[in-house]
C-alpha cells in the first residue's frame, strides 16, 4: 500500500481526438472529466490524411466558443504520437470515451499501445450518458446535411457553423450561454 504517500490526483488530462466537429457527446465526457481532474485539455489531432469538414483552426474556434466560460477546459493541436504530446504538456492521463461495445476494441489496443509507449501515461474511459450512445460526428455531419435536425446533439456554435457551411437558415442565438446542454 502507499499510505506514506501523500494523496495527489492527476491535474491535468488530455482528451484528445479529430473533433470534426465537437459535439454533446464529447462536451458530456469533458464534463466527466472536469469532475476527476483540474483540467481537461482537448487535443486535436493534426492529420494530413483526413479530410475534415472544418479546418483545425475552425475546430479550435468551436471548441473556444464552447467553452468561452469554462477556464478549465483547454484547447490544443497536435500533431504525431499522442503519449508524446500528453508528456510534452504533462498530462499522465489520456481520457478516451466509450459508447458502446463496438468502441472498445480499437480503443483498447490505443490504450494498450500508448502504454507501451509510455508507461508512464493512463488511459481512463469514461462512458457518456446513454442519450449520446450513438451521437458521433461523422453522424452528426450526414444527418445535418440530409436535412436532419442536430439540435440536441452538438452545442449552439456548432449548429451555426453547420448551417452557415451547408447554406441552411441559421438559428437564433441561443439565450443560455455558449454551451450546449449535455
Ligand atoms: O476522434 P478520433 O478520430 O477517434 O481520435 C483518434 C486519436 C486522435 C485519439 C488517435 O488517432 C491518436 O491518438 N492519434 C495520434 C497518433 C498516435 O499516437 N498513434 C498511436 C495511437 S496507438
């Protein structure tokens, strides 16, 4: 046991991924995470090989947006291997959220993989609420652009953008705040 220890948690957790572009499910996992650790820093993956919808800077953007009141979220690119950025930046912990079953096996050997890498890094799962057990970005995009209605599904600001990209009537600014309800 280590009671001569004395007790510290982890301050500051990665959460990384392509967030293209952030939706409620991902703002429910920072959320999460918000309650084990001070800060939660969302890394975006620079990947020369995808072909996002939104630019890094403009996912950047909505990620600030959405988070304009909220200091304890913050907001990074990256580029390269993942353990290396969270040492570079002094995060022990990876957070990874899982939906579903069907998540778990590439998200696994990710895990297993940063470990090999870089013992020194955990990855912690986090399940977020049901409600957004099939919400993911890619589906977000394909239903927005079929004429679906994304409303609940990703905060205000990414509505917006959704709309101003597709030529769709944009909605209202909303009342409450920058986030979207998760
Ligand atoms: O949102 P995504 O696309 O599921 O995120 C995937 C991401 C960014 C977490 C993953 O592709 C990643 O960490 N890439 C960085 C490169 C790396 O470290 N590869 C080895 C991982 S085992």
């Amino acid at each position: 046991m280590t009671k001569d220890k004395p007790s510290s948690r982890p301050s500051l957790a990665v959460f990384p991924g392509s967030f293209d572009p952030i939706t409620n499910g991902h703002l429910d996992i920072v959320e999460r995470g918000l309650h084990v650790f001070d800060r939660v820093r969302t890394a975006i993956l620079i990947n020369p090989e995808k072909k996002p919808l939104f630019s890094i800077d403009e996912r950047v953007k909505l990620i600030r947006d959405t988070y304009a009141d909220e200091p304890r979220v913050e907001i990074d690119t990256f580029s390269g291997l993942l353990v290396d950025y969270a040492e570079k930046v002094g995060a022990t912990v990876i957070i990874r959220g899982i939906r579903a079953i069907s998540d778990f096996e590439f998200e696994f050997q990710m895990a297993l993989m940063n470990r090999r890498l870089n013992p020194a890094i955990e990855t912690v799962f986090m399940m977020p609420a049901e409600s957004y057990s099939y919400v993911s970005s890619r589906l977000v995009k394909e239903v927005f652009q079929l004429g679906g209605r994304v409303s609940d599904l990703v905060p205000p600001v990414v509505e917006r953008r959704l709309c101003e990209v597709y030529g769709s009537p944009i909605p209202p600014d909303p009342a409450s705040g920058s986030r979207g309800k998760p």
